[in-house]
C-alpha cells in the first residue's frame, strides 16, 4: 500500500469517515504494539499503553496538517505514553514480573534462530531508556521508520540519536555475549549465577559481563558474531496476539465527555455509528472495539505470514544490507499458485480432495541403513539420525499442540553428501486437513481453537502426516523443537509402500489421497531446509537452501 493512498485513507479519516478510520487503526496498531511491547519487554501495562496511545491518536488526528508526517507523529506519541507510564509507576510495581516475556514471543512468532534470537534476548538486559530505543532502533534496521522518525520520537536531535544509538549499540553486545554465555556449559559462570534470581538486571549485567571479559572459556566463541543491524535487516513485525482487544469507544468517556474534551462531531459520529468491519484481521463493532481474532468460520492458520522476512537465517558475514525497504505499511504480497509441490520456498496450493496421484517413477533402491534402526522416534530438540545408502525413507509427523502450541522450528537435514530428494506425500492428509469428527471441521492436526495452533514459519510448506524422501548417499536429519510439541518418526522405507500409501485414501472413505512430487529428474524438488554444511546448531540451516 503506498503513501499516496495512507494520504488519502488519514484525510478521510479526518473527515469522520469510519471505514478509513478502520483502516487507518488496524493499518498502524501492529507498529505500536512493536513499540510498545519491546519497550516494556511485555510487561502487563503494554495493553494499556498502546489502548491510550491509539486513543490519542484518534482524538487528535484532526489537528494533523500533513497527512505525511502521520507515522512519525503516531510514533512520537506511543513514546510519551511509554514514558508517561514510567513516570507513574510506584515502587510496588516496579518489582512486578512482565505479563509474557516480549523478547520470547518474538523469537516464537518470528522463528528466530541463532544470532537472530540471541538479539531478541538480549533486549531483557538492557536497562529502559535502552530498551526505549532499542523498540525505535529496531524497527528502524527492519525498515519499517527512519532515522529522522526515530529521532523526533526521542525528541533530539539526528546527530543526538546517532551517538546515543551508538552507545546502545554497546551495551547490546554486551548483553548478547551474556545470552551466549547462559547457553554455554562454564562451571564457573554456573557457580555464579547459583546466586542469581534468573531475572535480568543491570546489576548482574554488569557482574557476567565482568566474568566474561576475564573467562577463557566465555568470552570465545565458535562462530563469526554478525553485528545486530545485519541480522534485523527486513524482519517482520511481531504479529498481535490472537484476542487482543482494542476499545475506542472514548476510552471510557461518555459522549458528552469525549466532546467536551474537543473530540470532533465528525469523528464521534463515527465511533458510535453501528458498524461491523474487517481489516487485517481485526474486527471493529459497533461501540468502537477492535478485537484481533480469527473468526469462526475462517480456516486455521497454515503459516505466519509476513510482509517482509521469509527466511530464518542469518546472513553471512560478507552480506550487506539492502535498500531500505518503503517505509509504509503493505498488505502481505499475494504468491502466484504453482503446482503443489513445484517450489519449495514459498506456500504453494494444496491439491483437491480425493484427487488421484501421479505416477510414480523408478529409481535405483539398494536399501537405506539407519543410525536409528528401522523406526527411529525423535521426540526432543537434538534429536538426529543419520541416513546413508539409496532408496526412500519415511518421515512421519506427529504433533500436538495441545501440550504446547506456537511457532515449529522444522527438521533439518545437514550434512548431505550425493543427492536428496522429495518425492511424495501421503497418511491419507495433509497435518491442516480436519480431523474427522471435530466441530464445524474446525480442529486439525495443527490444533484448534480451543488449545491453539502449530503456526509454520513464514514460506514453510505444509507437511502431510506421511513425507517419503529419496536419499542416494548421505544425510543427517535433526529434529530442532523449541516452540510447538512435535515428534517425527523416521523409518527406511521402499517404492511400494510409497505407492501403497499415496494410492489408499482413509478408511471412512477417501477424504485425501497421497501426493507425487517426483518427476523421475533431477528436477524434483528438495526439502526445503538441507544443507551439505554441518553447522553447530542445525536449527539454524536457512529456509532458502541452495544444495
């Protein structure tokens, strides 16, 4: 969407119309909620802090003259809120513990991996001017404000924010050797930290980062460390969570409270117009409430999609930035359909119920020997079997979001020698398929509304309960769980069974029959998280592979 029609959309706001101030407000509350959230790491108050900044926003948007200045004077206001709220907090709630950890949800919702989710952490040890900062750095890397839009909303200068960016900068480091250091095995930071609470501070930060400058140990580290504005160029906003809820019906105030106060006749008439409307996934009803939620008769996520992060790894050293991305917000790019199972980096369409599956071609099968025997169950993240020789495996996938639902970091296969392909889909369905006998068909293999969903990362192609795979040579697959509870079964397998399998729909009746990637060529697609490399965290491996 560009910034000739967010012109127009603001003016007609401006002028009462309430299907732009819709827009305008659901176009923008996933911005602040980023500020906010980061800001305060989560904190119970950020629900109310971005209620009274989208709150003022609405009252005073007639007095905004230049409808091109809206999102650095959207931001410049979240930010006296989250300063104001400062302000008003006594010393009880000073000690009170965050609602839910800001920094976790961003690692579960955006799939962060490695050094990405190292910087995600390390925001808990930065003190709160930092971490103030940091929200508005932050999304200023990811492409999504300016430097100029970041310093008006510090309220200084551009060459001011540069040094004070600067300093901040510093100190992240800092607390990214310290989250590096927690992950690492030294006896002696274990018998420090015995006295710890577990909560960051600036007191401890202080005290490991002393332990770290003199340990051996500590202050190494195996890998290149790529600086934190290479690692957050282009990654997404963190999605709202599913119910939040946003009124706006006066904050409270009686109509004539709102009018006193100088809201116009305009903008009331178009608050308490009756009204139902959906925009970017939240609903906005009569009274002026937004509640952000999948309605009931929406089909269960398949993915989180994002408008501009579609991988999860972290560049390599040499990779320099590109082009700041447009600064406006864009609604998610609309992929062009392929044939199901011809790309494997971005969703491609599923293929129609109880459509036959094509034929599947021959290839050379001289058995496949198995590090895990001939039913390797892998249940727990590092997990690994190592799959050598020449003909098909099973992976088969078994998850369960009721015991904890959120974000899937997938297998990966690493350290591939010859050749590795995808070849066909079968267990009668795909794992977002309804499950016989739920209500409305609304609960799948990926969970439900009453328990919540497995979300895939943003391109991730849906897995069937049955993927069979073509190994001619060596491979090592690792089960990388973190966020959802997954288990995969890994079983040497042959050309039968796959034909067997994708050619037999389920017992009560043909509701899926398999599918057939392979070609019989060197065309076939391959998974999409393999690589030859062996890296030390196999989570790592991006979506993108190239092998």
């Amino acid at each position: 969407m560009d910034s000739q029609h967010w012109r127009a959309t603001i003016t007609a706001a401006q002028s009462g119309d309430r299907e732009a101030l819709d827009e305008l407000v659901a176009g923008w509350l996933p911005l602040v909620y980023n500020i906010v959230g980061r800001a305060l790491n989560g904190h119970a108050d950020v629900d109310d802090v971005v209620q009274e900044t989208m709150l003022r926003a609405v009252d005073n948007l007639g007095s905004l003259r230049d409808p091109d200045s809206f999102r650095s004077w959207l931001v410049a206001i979240a930010m006296r809120q989250i300063r104001d709220r400062a302000r008003r907090r006594t010393a009880d709630r000073l000690e009170e513990a965050p609602a839910a950890d800001f920094a976790e949800l961003t690692v579960l919702r955006l799939q962060l991996e490695g050094q990405r989710r190292e910087v995600a952490e390390a925001a808990r040890w930065l003190d709160d001017e930092d971490r103030q900062l940091m929200s508005l750095w932050w999304l200023e890397v990811a492409g999504e404000l300016t430097r100029r839009e970041l310093a008006a909303a510090v309220g200084i200068t551009r060459q001011h924010a540069a040094v004070r960016v600067q300093r901040m900068k510093e100190r992240l480091e800092t607390s990214r050797g310290i989250v590096r250091a927690l992950d690492g095995a030294c006896p002696d930071l274990r018998e420090l930290t015995g006295r710890w609470n577990g909560r960051p501070d600036s007191v401890w930060r202080k005290r490991l980062a002393r332990h770290i400058r003199g340990c051996g140990y500590c202050g190494g580290t195996h890998e290149t460390v790529v600086p934190a504005e290479r690692l957050l160029v282009g990654i997404a906003l963190v999605p709202l969570p599913v119910g939040f809820t946003l009124s706006l019906a006066f904050g409270g105030k009686t109509a004539v409270a709102a009018t006193s106060a100088g809201w116009s006749a305009k903008l009331l008439g178009a608050l308490t117009k009756p009204a139902v409307a959906m925009t970017a996934g939240a609903t906005m009803v009569a009274g002026g409430a937004y509640v952000v939620t999948q309605p009931p008769e929406a089909p269960p996520p398949r993915a989180a999609v994002t408008p501009t992060a579609t991988a999860t790894s972290e560049p390599p050293p040499s990779a320099t930035p590109g082009p700041t991305p447009a600064p406006t917000p864009s609604p998610s790019a609309k992929r062009k359909a392929d044939l199901y199972g011809t790309v494997v980096d971005a969703v491609d369409r599923a293929p129609a119920p109880d459509a036959r599956p094509a034929a599947l071609p021959r290839r050379p099968e001289s058995g496949i020997t198995s590090t895990g025997g001939p039913r390797a169950v892998m249940q727990h993240r590092g997990d690994s079997v190592t799959l050598s020789g020449r003909g098909y495996v099973l992976v088969r996938w078994q998850i369960s979001p009721h015991a904890r639902p959120g974000g899937v970091v997938m297998p990966t296969w690493t350290g591939l020698k010859g050749k590795l392909f995808h070849v066909a889909s079968g267990g009668s369905r795909r794992m977002d398929d309804p499950l016989p006998g739920a209500p409305n068909g609304y609960a799948t293999g990926m969970g439900g509304p009453d328990i919540g969903y497995a979300v895939l990362p943003p391109g991730t192609q849906q897995m069937w309960q049955n993927e069979y795979f073509y190994v001619d040579g060596t491979v090592t697959l690792t089960q990388n769980e973190r966020g959802c509870d997954y288990g995969i079964t890994v079983f040497p397998s042959s050309r039968q069974a796959v034909e067997e399998d994708v050619n037999e729909g389920p017992a009560q009746g043909a509701i899926r029959y398999g599918l057939v990637r392979d070609t019989g060529t060197d065309s076939a697609p391959v998974p999409q998280y393999v690589t030859g490399s062996a890296p030390a965290d196999p989570a790592t491996v991006p979506q993108r592979s190239r092998v």
